[in-house]
C-alpha cells in the first residue's frame, strides 16, 4: 500500500537517490521485487520518481493541478448522497 508523507529533510529517494528536502511530500510504498504490495519493504521516492513509476499524478481541479498519490481514488461523493457499491454486476 502507499501512503503520503511530509519529508523532514532526512529521506532518501531509492530511486535516485536524492535527498528529499524538508517540508516536501514523498512517497512510501510497499514493494516486493518492484510491485506495490500490500505489505512489504518500504521504499521512499521523490515526486518526480512517484510521476515516473505511476504511483503519482496530476489531476486538473479548479484552482489549478494538484498532485496526487492516490490516481484510482474514486471522486468525491456529493454531499446529500451516500456511497455505497453495489455487487450485482456479472
Ligand atoms: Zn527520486
């Protein structure tokens, strides 16, 4: 599973290895062999790394883009309106 953290100015990105500087978002992942598990190793990568594996994205929203860790998240549920699946499907 993945998780957003805020850098304090010690972590390294194991991808490239850079510093992720103080008070920038990264990336936790657990990965065994280079697939998001469920739980497994950590591995921490930068923005830029989280863009390029896929774990990251830019999503328009009014205001401007806004990155996110989460790209399936599912959209927001409008207020009035209960979320809930249905499973009737096949
Ligand atoms: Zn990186």
């Amino acid at each position: 599973m993945r998780q957003g953290c805020i850098s304090l100015g010690k972590v390294e990105c194991d991808s490239c290895h850079n510093i992720i500087p103080h008070a920038e978002r990264y990336l936790v992942v657990d990965e065994e062999d280079g697939v998001e598990v469920e739980s497994g190793k950590k591995s921490y990568y930068c923005l830029n790394c989280s863009l390029e594996k896929g774990y990251a994205e830019y999503r328009e929203e009014r205001g401007g883009r806004v990155l996110t860790f989460f790209p399936s998240e599912p959209e927001e549920v409008q207020p009035g309106q209960t979320a809930r699946s249905e499973e009737d499907n096949g």
